[in-house]
C-alpha cells in the first residue's frame, strides 16, 4: 500500500496540474492540502504545504532549490536530475529537513556540497588505490 | 568479480530504461535488474552494494516494489564509510516510511553516528531522524540531539533544531527539555542556524504552553530588533532575493511574532510599530516581497486589534485584490476569508470584486472566491448575490457547475426571506444544473413546497412551464413530476393565482403527458420512472376520465425489467382496474411534511433506528445468534409471567425474529424456513399436496397456480424474477390480492356491520408509521384480523421492508405475507400485511405485541422496534 501510494499521489496531481493553462496562479487545493508547483521548461516543481502555510514564500523556496540545482550541475537539464537523482537528493537534503527550510544561503549550501562530495572523491580513490595494491600483491 | 552482479552501472540501467518503449519491456528491464540485485543482496556482495541501492531506488521511484532492499540500506549504514552512510540514509529515507517496523533497527546505527567524529556523518543521521523518525526513535535519541543544539558547528546546529521539530510533534512531553536550549539560538548570527532556531521556536508554541509563555516573556523585543535590523540591512549579496535581504527570515520572524502576539495585549503592542513598518516599507514588486507582505497582514490579522493597523492590512488585501498577478489575487482571496471574522465591513466593500473573482478563467481563484462569497452573504444582499450567481450559473464551466449549484442551493435555504424567492431560485438553479445538485437538496424542496399550501398552484404552475422549455435536467423532472401528481386539480383549475402570474391553460390532457413523456424518456433513471408511475397512480385519481388512458401507460411498464417498476406497475393498474373504491383514499393529498424533522435528521444524516414510541423498549443486540428457541425473555418485557413463545407462519419464524439470521420476511428461502415458506403458499392457494420444494419451485407453483386458478385477476402477469427475498413479492402480490378481493367477500372487511375496534396508530417514529385496523373474525370469538398498514415518513425510500412480530404465550399469531416490501417515500404509497391473532385468554387478558421492523434506506439497514401495548380491550 505504502509504495504504491507515491505513484498514486503522482498520477492524481499531474492529472491535475499538467492540464493548468500558463497563466493561472501557481496553487491548487488537493485533498484539503494546498499544493504549490512552478514550472521551470518542461519540468514540474511541486510542494504539497498545509491550509496555514504562506504559498507565496513556498513559491521562493521551489525557486531557491532550482537556482542552487542550476549552480550546482551548471546550466540544470532534465537529464542532469534523471541521471543524478541520488545527488538532486543529496542537494535537497541540504535545503529542507522534514518539510522545513534549513539555509537561506546559496553560497552555504554549495560549499556543504562541495565538501561532501570531495569525502566521497576520497574514499573512492582509496578504494581504488587499496584494491590496486591487493591485485598487484595477489598476482 | 561477482558472476551475479548485473554488472551494469546505474547510468547504463536508466539508459536502457528509458529506451523501453513500452510498459512491458520496462517491466522486463526492471525484473532482470532487480532480480541481480537480490542475487547480490543475498550473496552479501560488498563491491557493488553502492551501486545496487542506487539502482533500487531508482526502480522504487518508477513505482516498482522494492522492499527486498530495505535491509540493504541498514547493512550500508552500519558501514564505516562515509559515502556508503550517505547513499545508505538516502535509501533509508527513499524506501522506508515511519510505519516500517524495520526502522526501529536503525536506531542503534543513527545512535552512533549522531556521535561521530565527522560532523558530516553526524549531519546525515540528523537529516534521516528528522525526516523519518518515530516517536520511539524520538525518544531514545532526544538527549542526543538536545546535546548536538550547542555543537561548534553551525551546520550541525541547524540540523539538530529542524530534527528537535520532529522530535517534539512526536513526543510532546519533551517539548520542555528544549525550550532554553532552542532560545539561544534566537541570538545566532548565522542566518541558517536563525531560521531555523526561530523554526522551532515557532513549533514549541504551538505544542507546549510552558514554552508559549517563556517565550512572551523573554523574545518579543528581541525579536522584534532582529527583524527591525534585518529589514534595514544594508545590501547583503549572500541572502539577496529580488532586493530584500533573507526574505525567509523576515517571514518566519513574522510567523513567531504571530505565534506570540495572539491573544496577548502586551505582547502585541510591542510589535505594533515593526509590523507597521514592515507593512509600509516592503516592496510589492516582487514575489519575495509580496510574501513578506502576506505573512504580515497574516500576524496583523490574528494579534489583539489596533484599529489602524487592521486598516492597513485590509488596505493591502484590497491592493491585492486587483493586482493582474493571479498568485497575489488567490492568497489575498484566502486572508480575506479571515478578515470576514474581524471586520466584515471592510470585506463587504470588496463584494463586487470577489464577485468578478467567482467568474475567473482561474478554478483555484474561482474555488477561493466562492467560498468567501458564502462567507459575505447576509440578509441584505442575499437575493443580489443570488441572482447574480444564478446568472453566472448558466455559463459556468461544467466542473464548476456542481460546488456552484451546491453552494447556492446552501445560501438559498439558509438566507431566503420568503418561500416564494426560495422556490422560484431553486426552480432556476435545476433547470440549469439540476443534474449536478445532491438529492437532499431536491428533497428539502419539496419538503417546503409541502409547508406552502398558499403557494401549491404556483409551484406546480411553475414546474409545468419550466419543463416545457428545459428537458435535460433529471432533478428538475423529478419535483415537476411528483408536484404534477399532487397537485393536478391546482394546475388545471388554475387556482390560486398570485398577481405575478399570467394565467395558463392546462388540460387534463396536458398534465398527463407531462408525466408520460418523462417516463418515455430513454434518460430517465429509475427513481424518475418510479415517481412517475406513482404520479400516474394519483392522477388517475384526480381526472377519473382519463383513467383508461394512465391505466394505459402504466400497462406498458408491467413487463419492464426492473423489479421496482414492474411491481409498481402492476400493483397501480390493479387499483385502477378493480379498486377505484380504495383509490382516492390511497392517494390523498400528502401531509405537510414535518420540517423541522426533515432538518433534523438531514443534520444527523442517519435515520433514527431507534423507535421513540411508548416506553423505551429493552434493546436486542443486532445479529445476536441465540441457538436454542427458548431464550425469549430477553425479548419480551411482558407484565405476563407467561414465558412467551411465538406462533405465526412456520415454526421458525422466532429464530427470524430473534436475529439467528437477519434475512427478513417469514417466507424466507433458508432451507429451515423453507417448509415454512410451503405452509404459507398452501395457506394462501389452497393446494394440495405440495412436492418437497426449493423456493423457485414454490414459485413456480405459484405463477402456474395463479395462472390457471385465478387468471381472471392476474391478467397478463408475468413471472417475477426468483431472487430469494423476492419470494415474499410475488407471493405478495397475490396476497395483496387476496387483501384486497377479500373488501368484497370475507369479513375481514372492516367496513362491517360488526363491533368494530378502533384503529391505532401501533407504532410511529419520526421515519415510520404503523396503523392497525381491527376486525374480529366472526367464526371465532378470539380471533382478531388486524390489517397493519405501514406508511413512509422519510422522502427515501425504504427497501427489503420486512415486518416481524412477535406475541406471548397465550396469544397464537400468524402473518401473511406483505402486500410488498418496498415502502415509497414520502408516504406515496404504504405496505399492508395482514395479521391474525388468537386470544387464548381472551376477555382476561388484553393483546399485546413486540413488533420489529428491518428495511434498508440509501444503501443503510435500518431496525426500527417497537412493543405495542395499546390494543383496544376485548379484542
């Protein structure tokens, strides 16, 4: 029930939103939710927030994420996040925690980012570097 | 190298993945996938584990199940590695939900990391805790991350207070334990750290009312400098949004403010100015900005009034109001709804606006603006408004139509000023969209039209004249059908006539074909169809001469293939035929239907099942199985010691009664009352020896008995379809037959020369009538015929209607079969059973009886029981 309930929610809201004219406002009810979706080319940014939250800043939140999507992979494409979901995460882990935001600055965001990935880019040449040592030992 | 490991790289699966081109070739890829990462999974491949949870979730983001792989993400979280942690959280938080069981597993492993040397690691666990915690996890790990809130690191900081969130939605209790710790942070300067310590803040008000006090006490003016100085701050490059510096800081300072202002005199004076400022100062050019703005009018809206700044406010929502931005026009649409609580007024004046906002190209705008028109409605502009929304009705969009007509339908019963305006609105809004409205809305209608006998000719005048120019509307035939049929003579006799109205001729003729063209309708449902007959039946009444033609029509409908319709048809065009003496009685003008019942068990939507006649009758559990006949004292709450028993068609009609089974009607098709169901055909035809039957050869017996034995009566019946509770219909018929060939030849009249009994009302509820009509049967003193008519209070009709009875010992009962067991609404129609009672003790000791009643209403079983103490003496 669980996993199939995302496909669910996808299906019903790109019913609902893909079918908005471009120039109606950016918010539609759903479910007694208020889903917030910006459109940026021919991807669909959406943010499902309660009956009490403030769209409008919403709306500069989707457009917080793009931007620092757009620095990060520079010049973001619909190919950049289908073949690097894992690190579209990564990204927005950085931006939201549990629905709410957690750093206003670009910059700050980016270097966190940064620094990660580089921890990554050092365990991986150690890995190499260790199993290059075992396959020349073992020969 | 793993022999079972695919082998191929992530990128190269969603390469091939998006090369499918059909669904089936994508669920192939996705098997062969999936099947070498379970290979794996239970080989414990280290190598490759990375790649292969990359590659599940990306399967379980397509919508593939993906379970298997839950047990990987805790294996690469337990691993030393940082990149391993860091793909295994994002798994963790990707394929599992709060409600797997498997997360609890986890604990231990966030435990350690949230104590990691490396604060990256520490900030991976904070994030998957706060995005995923329980509320055992919550408590476990709360003194943890309470600890981390003081962390050297801001990054770390952060996290913790945005996992702190979750933490306290989950545990309220702990809430305490975070309030001084969350209140330093109100003294950062690093902005992510802020918004996020104001974050929780925020949410600590909101749960505890130790923190909401803290906070008014020892915050306010320093939040109020922070935002002051922010809103002054110079130009900052690194928190620049369209000009305003951190513009989700000033939102989020503005939400706390709120948070503190509310209900709190002091508290709200001292944000007054800010929030004067604030409102004055910021740019509305930009979206930024225009949030900034909105969060304002927000905290202004809910602190303790200050006239001028709620003018302000409303100033600005009106400024928002016209803006060509429709994002701008839909929030301000959304405020103003909470204006209306403060300062109606103010709103009011914006009426023409919101008005023009109903009929926006936009549905979110169109939603918004409806809404708010319901709010603005008053006894004052009720009927401009409704007019203008009939008007915009007409030319709405479909899918509007159904929450326009809807909320109109609301505003007209709620606000309307006179009958008439109601009846004439609602008249227009049916026939523009009266296939979208609800059924208690057409319902509620004709319960007013009943309360307005003044205005009976000019409804059905009206209802006549509207359907000659609109046929589409299904609800709009409806209320002119049944109308038409009560009140026919108004309509051609042109009686009652307002002043407003231009008198109109209507035949007899023409009346008829009202009705017989909506039962000709190929779209007419079958409550349309079925109201038809029934008004066919009462015109018959009204315009004796044009009996031969509606016994025509209704003739049609007897082979109709609809049960409901069929028995109808047949039973009307018996009355017609051979019972016009009964006839006008049956049909009589309706009662006023009792409004204030209606509305009441509209509000409670849920028929009232308990009976509330005399006494308070013992309850019976529903659906209790007693086994053993015996246990009836339970039942029966008789003064009379005697242990009662029941006697009435077929032995085990108790068992019936007392909820062994809850099938309905003593001729049931259970193999235990399938005798019972032969005694009673015998009784009824007088046949012989009767085979051993299966219901459907009783039937059988009945159709071919019927045939040849009475097929003068039963001319051109046709075989009624074998439906096991259907039985007692057919049966029905022909004892409604006998019911009513018997006014002419058995005593059981009532119209007698013999003492006669008065009738009683047996039971009555607000849903339910019973009457019984007394007649001794003159070949034995003891024995009573009681003909129990049952009548419909409700507009619904009632289905799989059943009557049991149930008597004490001294007193033998035997029922015969239902005249039907649909009971129509409204009262348009009743049901007749007949009972026979034998007094054993008669002349000691009086009848008394426990009756219950089971029929279904809109999909619902209802119990309706009762115990009947009022018999006349000497029966």
């Amino acid at each position: 029930m669980g996993r199939f309930f995302l496909v669910k929610v996808i299906r019903e809201l790109s019913g609902m939103i893909l079918t908005r004219a471009p120039k109606l406002c950016n918010f539609v009810e759903w479910r007694g939710y208020k889903v917030v979706y910006k459109r940026y080319a021919s991807l669909y940014f959406c943010m499902c927030i309660d009956q009490d939250d403030n769209e409008l800043e919403v709306l500069e939140i989707i457009h917080h994420y793009v931007e620092i999507l757009d620095r990060y992979f520079g010049s973001v494409c619909e190919l950049d996040l289908i073949f690097n979901f894992h690190k579209a995460y990564y990204i927005l882990d950085e931006i939201l925690i549990a629905g709410e935001l957690q750093e206003s600055s670009k910059k700050t965001v980016a270097r966190l980012i940064a620094a990660q990935d580089s921890l990554v880019e050092a365990a991986k040449e150690q890995a190499s570097s260790i199993s290059n040592m075992i396959a020349q030992a073992t020969k | 190298m793993n022999p079972f490991s695919s082998g191929t790289r992530m990128r190269d699966m969603i390469r091939a993945i998006r090369a499918c081109k059909t669904a089936a070739e994508e669920r192939a890829v996705v098997r062969k996938e999936c099947a070498a990462i379970r290979a794996a999974i239970s080989e414990n491949d280290q190598d490759y584990s990375h790649r292969n949870l990359a590659k599940l979730m990306f399967i379980h983001m397509l919508g593939y199940p993906t379970h298997f792989g839950q047990m990987e993400c805790l294996k690469l979280i337990a691993t030393a590695g940082f990149p391993e942690k860091r793909i295994g959280y994002l798994g963790l938080m990707l394929l599992l939900d709060e409600r797997q069981e498997v997360l609890m597993l986890v604990t231990n492993s966030i435990k350690q990391d949230l104590n990691h040397t490396n604060q990256y690691i520490v900030g991976l666990a904070l994030c998957a805790l706060g995005n995923l915690g329980s509320a055992e996890m919550a408590r476990d790990l709360a003194p943890d991350v309470e600890r981390l809130l003081q962390f050297r690191d801001p990054n770390i900081r952060k996290k913790a207070a945005l996992c702190t969130i979750r933490i306290i939605k989950k545990v309220p209790d702990l809430a305490e334990n975070f309030i001084k710790p969350a209140a330093v942070l109100l003294k950062e300067k690093h902005h992510g750290v802020l918004i996020t310590g104001v974050q929780l803040c925020t949410d600590l008000c909101r749960v505890s009312d130790e923190a909401l006090e803290y906070f008014k006490k020892k915050s306010i003016d320093g939040l109020v400098k922070l935002l002051r100085d922010l809103t002054n701050s110079p130009y900052a490059p690194e928190y620049d949004i369209s000009g305003i510096t951190d513009p989700f800081l000033h939102v989020r300072l503005l939400k706390l403010l709120r948070v503190l202002g509310e209900g709190d005199a002091d508290a709200s004076d001292s944000m007054n100015d800010l929030l004067a400022q604030v409102a004055t100062k910021t740019e509305s050019n930009k979206n930024a900005g225009n949030a900034i703005l909105y969060e304002c009018v927000a905290a202004i809206m809910s602190i303790e009034d200050n006239g001028g700044l709620r003018v302000l406010a409303v100033n600005i929502l009106g400024r928002f109001l016209s803006s060509r931005d429709n994002n701008i026009r839909y929030v301000a649409l959304n405020m103003l709804m909470k204006a209306m609580a403060l300062d109606s007024q103010a709103v009011q004046r914006h009426r023409a606006t919101i008005l023009e906002c109903v009929k926006d190209p936009d549905a979110s705008i169109r939603k918004r603006a409806l809404e708010l028109v319901y709010l603005l409605v008053n006894e004052n502009n009720v009927k401009q408004l409704t007019k203008d929304l009939v008007d915009y009705l007409e030319v709405s969009d479909p899918e509007f139509k159904g929450d326009l007509s809807a909320k109109i339908c609301s505003i007209v019963e709620k606000f309307s000023p006179e009958k008439i305006w109601y009846i004439d609105q609602m008249l227009k809004v049916l026939s523009e969209a009266g296939n979208y409205v609800k059924d208690d809305v057409w319902h509620a209608l004709i319960v007013v039209i009943t309360n307005a006998p003044n205005l009976h000719g000019y409804t059905v005048r009206s209802l006549y004249k509207a359907v000659q120019t609109t046929t589409e509307q299904e609800t709009l035939l409806r209320v002119a059908v049944w109308c038409v049929g009560e009140y026919a003579d108004l309509l051609i006799s042109n009686a009652g006539m307002l002043d407003i109205e231009d008198p109109i001729t209507v035949t007899e003729a023409d009346a008829v074909n009202v009705v017989e063209t909506a039962i000709g309708r190929d779209s007419s449902d079958l409550t349309t169809r079925a109201m038809c007959l029934i008004a066919l039946l009462k015109l018959s009444s009204r315009f004796p001469s044009l009996s031969k033609r509606i016994n025509d029509i209704i003739h049609r409908h007897k082979r109709s293939l609809v049960l409901e319709l069929q028995q109808r048809a047949i039973e009307f065009n018996s009355i017609i035929g051979k019972h016009e003496k009964i006839r006008s009685a049956l049909v009589e003008r309706m009662p006023v239907l009792d409004e204030a019942t209606f509305s009441g068990r509209r509000a409670g939507s849920v028929p009232n099942a308990v009976s509330t006649s005399q006494g308070a009758p013992p309850k019976i559990p529903n659906g209790v199985v007693k086994p053993a006949p015996p246990p009836l004292v339970d039942l029966l709450d008789l003064s009379s010691d005697d242990v009662p028993t029941s006697v009435s068609v077929g032995g085990d009609f108790l068992h019936d009664l007392l909820g062994v089974d809850m099938s309905p009607a003593p001729s049931q098709g259970t193999n235990q009352t399938k005798k019972s169901g032969t005694d009673m055909l015998l009784d009824l035809l007088s046949i012989g020896d009767p085979p051993a039957l299966s219901n459907s050869a009783a039937l059988d017996i009945l159709s071919t008995s019927q045939d040849s034995q009475s097929a003068g009566d039963l001319s051109g019946k046709s075989p009624t379809p074998l439906l096991s509770v259907k039985a007692s219909t057919s049966a029905g018929s022909s004892s409604m037959m006998d019911l009513l060939d018997g006014f002419g030849a058995t005593p059981s009249v009532p119209v007698t020369d013999a003492p006669t009994y008065p009738s009683i009302v047996a039971f009555e509820s607000s849903s339910l009538k019973v009457t019984f009509n007394f007649t001794k049967d003159p070949s034995s003193q003891h024995t009573t015929l009681i003909e129990a008519q049952f009548t419909n209070k409700s507009p619904n009709i009632y289905s799989n209607f059943v009557f049991q009875a149930a008597v004490p010992k001294f007193l033998q009962l035997h029922l015969d079969p239902a005249s039907s067991n649909t009971l129509p609404a409204s009262g348009d129609g009743s049901i007749t059973q007949t009972l026979r009672i034998s007094n054993s003790q008669h002349g000691k000791k009086s009848l008394v009886m426990r009756m219950r009643i089971n029929y279904k209403v809109n999909n619902k079983d209802v119990l309706e029981e009762g115990q009947i103490n009022t018999f006349p003496r000497g029966l």
